[in-house]
C-alpha cells in the first residue's frame, strides 16, 4: 500500500493529461467506427417533455421559442432538432417564434435540416411558419397576452401574420395550448414563466430545453409552472432517446440519421471525462489520509 501511495505522490501530471486523452477520445471513436451510442435512462423531466408533445392532437397549434444564438449551440440544437422533429411527426402546427435577434436564422436551419428535408409534405404557412424576431423581451410577452398579431405584425418572410393559414384561430398566447421554449439566457424560460404562463391563469402549458447553467435555477417551476425540463446536453440525450425510440425506421436495420444523435453522441466522451475525474478525486483522497496517517504515526 506505501509502495502504491508513493507512485501516486510522484506522478507525473503528464500522465493524467494522457488518461484524459483517451477517455474522451476512447468513446469518440468508439461511436464513430460502429455508430453505435451509450443507452440513456430518460428522468421524469425529460419524459415529461416528450409526453406533453405526444398528448397534442395532429393540428393542433404549437408555440416554438427559439431563443438561443450559436454560442450555446452545443447544447440546444439537439434538443431544438430532436423537439421539432417529434412536433412534425405529431403533425402539430409549429409556430416559431424569437426574442432572440439570431433565433430566425436558427428556425430556418432546424427547419431545413428536420421539416424540409425528413417531412417534405408540410408546407410553409400551413404546416409551420417562421414569424421571426421582434425585440422588447418582457414587453413583447405582455403584448402576445393581448394580442399575438401586434407582438409580431408580420412573419420572417413579411407576410402578413392575418394571412398565415397557420395563424388560423390564434388571437393571443394562450390561444396556444403549448409554449416549447428553447433557451440560453435572457430573456428565456423564466420570463415566459413569469409574464406568460403566470398570466394565462393555467391556459397554455410550458416545456423547456435550456443550458446547463440555467437548470437549476428552473428546476423550482418544475413541475407546476414547467410542465417539462431538459436541461443540457445530458437532457437532450435523453429525449432524444425517447424520440428515436418511437419513431424508429420500421425496417430495423435502417440506421437512425446522425442529426438525431448528435447528444447521445456527445454523452460518451462527457461519461469517460467524468468516470476518470471521480477516479482521480478517490485515488487522491486515499492518497491523502494515508500521508496523513503515516504522519501522525511517525509523530506518535
């Protein structure tokens, strides 16, 4: 036992740096050479997600907030790819929405690479419509209570929102029977909680997928005033899991596209940094008290 507490106080730091290494690229190469990824086990949260969404009748009018930019990429598009991808299959009437300034252009390429490209029989302002961004945060939100046509007048595409057949019925927010929130900051989940779900006297229901950072901050509206959470790239492995799974390629050896992985990709490289990080803080705690305990021998 001395011989192996002297190895590990004279290790070399080189050789973490090394394990490091393999631990994250071990699962990278892993999952690319058989395609394979690590098994998730969905929380309640994330089941809620996908139960909210799969409860809704085809038709039905979805609010979708695309309130993120690139920066927080990483972690939200899987979750916004894998979100819209189970509104389109539901056959759900996706309205996307930004308060955002570069959420537009974040609609359109989810729109491109999930509606355009797996379900080319929706049509744009009738199947889904990309009303933008508009600027006001809060105040915006207060307006959509109202009335949704002067929060956003007209769509992306200048449109007028009257003549979206999409728009049909929708007069205000809680016309929505459900908000899908994608988010990175502020404005973001906790401000549609607090000025739009608040407001709607329990009318409109509300999921979101935000960044690791503001998870916890959001797991006390869960699960009254948030009626489901994904919080990260862990939370969007697990619906994505929940998705794939019910919508899976009948022909059980056609392969399940690589954009609705991307998260559970993702998970095993994070899974090995994290095994080896608890390997090292325990061999560094025994390390610890039996220096300590030899001293205190040595002095007794």
């Amino acid at each position: 036992m001395s011989k192996f507490i002297t190895i590990l106080e004279g290790l070399d730091r080189r050789w973490i740096f090394l394990a490091m290494a393999i631990s994250v690229a071990g699962p990278i190469l892993y999952i690319g050479i058989t395609g394979k990824t690590l098994p998730e086990t969905p929380t309640p949260a994330a089941r809620a997600v996908y139960k909210e969404i799969e409860a809704l009748s085809p038709g039905t009018p979805v609010l979708i907030a695309f309130d993120f930019d690139p920066a927080s990429g990483g972690e939200l598009t899987p979750m916004a790819t894998s979100l819209v991808h189970q509104c389109a299959a539901r056959g759900l009437r996706m309205v996307f929405i930004a308060l955002w300034p570069l959420g537009p252009q974040l609609i359109d390429e989810t729109i491109k690479r999930v509606i355009l490209a797996d379900y080319p029989n929706l049509k744009e302002g009738i199947d889904y419509v990309n009303v933008g961004f508009q600027s006001g945060n809060e105040a915006v939100m207060k307006v959509m209570l109202t009335d949704f046509a002067l929060a956003f007048p007209i769509t992306k595409n200048g449109v007028a929102v009257g003549d979206v057949v999409a728009l049909k019925g929708i007069q205000r927010a809680s016309d929505f029977p459900l908000l899908v929130e994608v988010c990175a900051g502020y404005p973001g989940a906790k401000e549609w909680i607090q000025y739009v779900i608040s407001s709607s006297g329990g009318k409109i229901k509300m999921v979101t997928g935000c960044t690791g950072v503001q998870t916890p901050g959001l797991y006390p509206y869960y699960p009254v005033q948030l009626n489901g959470l994904l919080g990260a790239i862990k939370g969007a492995a697990e619906y994505e899991s929940l998705v794939n799974s019910s919508l899976a390629p009948k022909d059980s050896t056609a392969a399940i596209p690589a954009k609705y992985l991307e998260a559970q990709r993702r998970m095993g490289p994070q899974l090995g940094a994290h095994l080896l990080m608890i390997a090292l803080i325990i061999l560094g705690n025994i390390a610890f008290f039996a220096q300590r305990k030899s001293k205190v021998r040595a002095t007794s």
